[in-house]
C-alpha cells in the first residue's frame, strides 16, 4: 500500500512553517525540497534554516551537485530520510556512510532521462529510490507517467528498498501510481494549493487504495 506524502517546495521560511505546522496534524511523514541553485534552476529554503522537527519523519531532498557540503546541516537536522541525486558528481559512498552511521536512512532520485542500471552502484548503497517525473525545484508541473517503467527496473536492481514518486501527483493519477508499484508518492501542489489540505490528502489517501479500474 502506497504512502502519501506531502510536499514543501518554497525558498520563505514562513510558508515552510506555515505548511509544515498544517501537514503535521494529519500525517507525521512530510517531504521537504531543497536546493542551492547548483543542480536545479532555483534556490529553495536552505539547510542552514531547518531546524529538526521533534515528532516528525521528515525527508529531505537536497538537489545539490554537491550534497557532501550540505553534512553538517543535514546531521543537525538529523531527517528520517535524505534522499540526493544518483547523477551528481560528488562521493557519494562516503556521504552515505556518514549519514547511515547518524541513523539516516539515505536514497537516490533518479533524473528523467537517468536509466537506473547506469547508476546501479549508487541504488544498491540506497534505503530509497526516487523516481523524479517532475520539474527540478517548482510545484505543479506536468507529470511523466512513462517513468512508471523504471519501478520494476529498480526493483529488480534491489528487492529491499522503498521506491518514491515525485511531480505531478494528483486525484486523477495517484490510483495508477499506486498501482504502479509505487510505495511513497509525494504530493505538493495537489495538497498546498487545496482550500483544506487535510481534506485533499485523505481525498489522495482513499483514492490511492482503491483496487483495480472500477471505483
């Protein structure tokens, strides 16, 4: 059975507070992006500002070409999960250790145009495989659903990891998804946007679990 969870993407401390504080009083798991303007085209809020969130599981997906410069910020926050980009050029063997050592578990999101055997090394060292479909550092973008192929490819590359969804999840797609193979679909814009967000999610959670094509 697939997870929903929702998704922060903002570079304004207090829309990431905002957001944060309504998420936690329907689910306790919230995905949290951020980026410093090297791997993706925007600046989303940076590490330096997170402060660790007692009581949550909070993933955090750092889009960095060098995620290692980010260690020490991501050890203060000490996330349940921090997932970074199988395609840059950093030592991600080291960084990992290092993460896994603090209790973090670590994963990979894999680019569009990455085919999962070409960064094969880097998923067998992973917790969790992200299967990015989106648009790098923005909500709302249109969603790839032809990167449901790459599900029994990574799984087949590694049995025991949990395999993520992110960009363009919404009440018309998460039941494929879902489907899919999909264990962890993050959901932002779906859910920010929504007039009542908690409505929205449970809206998400029910879909997801619904069987087969017929409703």
């Amino acid at each position: 059975m697939a997870v929903i969870v929702p998704t922060i993407t903002t570079d304004n401390p207090a829309v990431y507070n905002e957001n944060l504080a309504a998420f936690l009083k329907f689910t306790k798991r919230v995905h949290l992006d951020t980026s410093d303007g090297t791997f993706a085209p925007t600046n989303l809020l940076p590490l330096s500002s997170i402060q660790p969130v007692e009581g949550a599981e909070l993933d955090i997906h750092v889009m960095s070409v060098r995620p290692s410069e980010h260690l020490a910020d991501i050890l203060r926050i000490k996330p349940s999960l921090c997932i970074v980009h199988a395609e840059v050029d950093d030592d991600i063997p080291a960084l990992f250790t290092q993460l896994k050592n603090a209790g973090i578990k670590v994963g990979v999101a894999l680019l569009k145009t990455t085919f999962p055997k070409r960064v094969q090394e880097r998923i067998a060292l992973s917790d969790h495989v992200m299967i990015f479909a989106g648009q790098l550092g923005v909500q709302g973008g249109a969603i790839d659903m032809l990167q449901t192929e790459k599900v029994p490819l990574v799984r087949a590359l590694k049995q025991d990891l949990e395999i993520g969804w992110d960009g363009g999840v919404n009440l018309s797609n998460v039941r494929a998804l879902a489907h899919a193979g999909i264990d962890v679909i993050n959901v932002g814009s779906a859910i920010t946007q929504a007039a009542d967000k908690e409505a929205m999610y449970q809206s998400l959670v029910v879909e997801s679990e619904k069987k087969g094509v017929l409703l």
